[in-house]
C-alpha cells in the first residue's frame, strides 16, 4: 500500500512540473450558426429600390430592373414602451326580468366577465410587475435605479411603490407556488444546500450594514424535479436549516458549515470544490501572481484534480456503473490523498494556509467520502453555487 501511495504522488508530482503551452488555432466559422441563431427573431425587410425617372449613369439611357440581392443582415433593438390599457366592461339587461309576469320582479343587469387584477385599484399589471421582479432580482437593479428608468420611459413609479407592488404580489400570488416547490424538494433523495451573505436595509432590531443570509436549496441532477428554493433569514443558525429540511430523509451535498450536522434522518455529502479551494489559497505566488513550482498545496490540488477527471470521464455511465468506477478508481486515489495530508501535516510548516487546508481535509473526511457510496452523488456543490450566483451578482451591483 505504501509503495502504491509513493509512486502515485511521484506521478503526480512529475505531471505537476510539465508545462504544455497549447498551439493557438482558430476555429473556422461554423456555417449557418448565423441564420440558426437569428432563425427565432422575427423578420422585417427593408428595400431599396431604384427610381423610375433615374437613368444610366454611364450614357444616360432608361434602366430595366433585371433582378434583387441581400446587401446585410443586421439585428436592430427597439426600446421598451408603455401603453395605457382601460377595461372595458360591457353591462346587459334582461328583457324579461322586471316586467308583469316575470319570476323576477327586478331588473336584471348582467355584466361581462373581466380578468382579476394582479392589484386592487391599482394601474399595476403582470408584465409590468414581472419586470420590476426580474430587473431587481434577476439582473441585480435597486429599486432606485429603475426609478429613473421608468420616469425616462413617461412613468412616475416611486421605489416605494415598486416595493409594495413586489412584496404583496409574492405574498398573494408566488406564496402556494413558493410552498409547493419546497415540498416538493423536501420528498427528493438528493439535495444541494448552500447559503450566501445579502444586506436588508431597515430590518428591526439590526443595522442596515450587518449581513443576513439568503439560503438556498436545489434538487441533484438525478432527481425527476430540478427545482430550486431560496429562502431569506436574517441569520445564519442552525435552527434555519433544521427547519428548512424538516421531513427530507436523503443525501445532502453541502459545504462544511457545521450548522447542517444537527439535521436528522440526513446524510451529509461534502463537496470537494471547497476542499481544493483551500489547498489551492496554500500555494505560494511570485510577485507576479504566479505559482511558485513544487508547493505541497500543488500537490493536494493535483490529487483532487484526478477525482475531478474521473468524474468526468464517468458521468454520462448509469448511476450504478458510476458508483462501481468509483470504488475502483477514485478509492485508490483517496487512499493515497489521505495518506499525503497525513504526511504532509507531521513536517513542521510556516505556511497556516496549508495547514489549514490539511485540517480541512482531515477533519472532513468521513463526509467526503460519501459520495463513493452512491452513484447519484456528485463531488461537488457547484450546482447549487451557480444557483445563489445571482444574489453574489446583485450584492456586487
């Protein structure tokens, strides 16, 4: 086993100090890429053509047209617009109801049957309350901003207004679609967890600088829903994920927040991204940024990198098949990971970002290792980080 151990990190190491400098190529345009990106756009043709009375302008004589030719296709933006729209409500009268005789001794008025409005006495709509919703959440745009959009467009839409129409159409409309989506999750097998820090001006009892958390939670690739919840919480305590989870019973791919090992009936699923994250933060730079060759947090990265390759080369297997790769070709390399940190640790080291990377990863190894007993699993939480990406994306704007 140690002999094993040795020739594999020697292997990764004489892999680590080569140097492929790829040739640069260009690939050649793909033919009709363009027409089949513009195949959706609707089309508008714009002609010119020649005047009757224009002549020759070589001799002077009358032209015949003898056929036509595409100069350009270009792609034009329209800007937005707004249009007022009243309902109409057409009123009827019975022409029985009221008169002698009549079961009905009263007029009878019957009006036509007309849509709810999103809001009561208010000029709001869906399509304008939909864009408020996605400018702000979607594209990261504080109410303040679109403010001076809408008055540029012709309409005076306080941010108050934008933040009243967003908070009561969530809560009378999004509410039962908010609450189903998270029990669906809740019946799934397989589930990502993760959080991110997000401000909440004049929230009671804290200061509009301290951080509250957007939690988030989304389904794995296996499952049959692809679905993801989010939920706001002005901290960041256990109590939250315990109740957000109450009921799951599963796999759950996390980082190692320690706040998810007080869930029950929950198997934890550490992702490896983070884990190579700190092994690459340990390795030492030049002046200009560049990575000084043969650091231990080189090595690290370069045994993670080969359960990453594995991965790759595996995913599209069926889930079985994925876990049986597994035991046989990543479980050697863990074994060999497991015995470098134990190595590495004992020699004394001024560097406190490898050793934290070290204790990282030998603190959480027992749930690293879980996804080796389900194909199902991934190694890693990128698909729920790319899921909360957009708050990280709204926090920077």
């Amino acid at each position: 086993m140690f002999e094993s151990t040795e020739a594999l990190a020697k292997e990764l190491f004489n892999e680590q100090q080569k140097i492929t400098v790829p040739s640069h190529t260009r690939k050649a345009r793909q033919p009709g890429v363009r027409q089949e990106m513009l195949a959706g756009l609707p089309k508008e043709i714009e002609e010119y053509i020649i005047p009757d009375d224009e002549v020759c302008s070589k001799c002077g004589e009358d032209l015949m047209v003898i056929g036509k030719r595409i100069v350009r296709t270009e792609v034009t933006y329209e800007p937005p617009k707004l249009k007022v729209k009243q309902i109409v409500q057409q009123i009827a009268k019975c022409t029985q109801c009221g008169k002698e005789g009549s079961d009905n001794p009263k007029d009878h008025f019957q009006k036509a049957a007309v849509p709810v409005p999103v809001l009561a006495h208010s000029i709001a709509t869906p399509s304008l309350v939909a864009q408020v919703m996605y400018q702000k959440f979607a594209m990261g745009m504080p109410f303040a901003r679109q403010e001076k959009d809408w008055y540029r467009l012709g309409l005076i839409l306080s941010r108050s207004n934008m933040a009243n129409w967003t908070n009561r159409c969530s809560e009378e409309w999004l509410t039962p679609v908010y609450e189903r989506i998270h029990a669906e999750l809740r019946a799934c097998e397989v589930l990502h967890m993760d959080e991110t820090r997000i401000q909440c001006n004049r929230e009671d009892g804290k200061k509009a600088s301290s951080d509250s958390y957007m939690w988030v939670i989304r389904s794995g690739a296996c499952e049959n829903i692809q679905a993801v919840f989010f939920h706001y919480s002005p901290s960041r305590k256990r109590e939250i994920a315990r109740q957000l989870l109450s009921g799951f019973q599963g796999y759950l791919t996390t980082d190692a927040y320690s706040g998810y090992d007080k869930v029950e009936n929950i198997r934890r699923n550490l992702c490896w991204s983070h884990c190579r994250r700190y092994h690459i933060e340990s390795i030492p730079l030049t002046s200009n940024g560049k990575e000084i060759p043969g650091s231990k947090g080189a090595e690290g990265r370069a045994y993670i990198n080969r359960l990453f390759k594995i991965e790759n080369e595996i995913k599209d297997l069926p889930y079985e098949e994925i876990r049986e790769k597994r035991q046989e070709r990543s479980r050697p390399i863990l074994d060999a990971f497991w015995s470098w940190v134990d190595e590495t640790a004992a020699i004394p080291t001024t560097n406190e970002k490898l050793t934290a990377a070290l204790n990282y990863s030998k603190n959480q190894k027992k749930y690293l290792e879980t996804f080796l007993e389900d194909g199902r699993l991934p190694i890693s939480n990128n698909l729920c980080e790319a899921s909360i990406r957009p708050f990280a994306t709204g926090r920077r704007a």
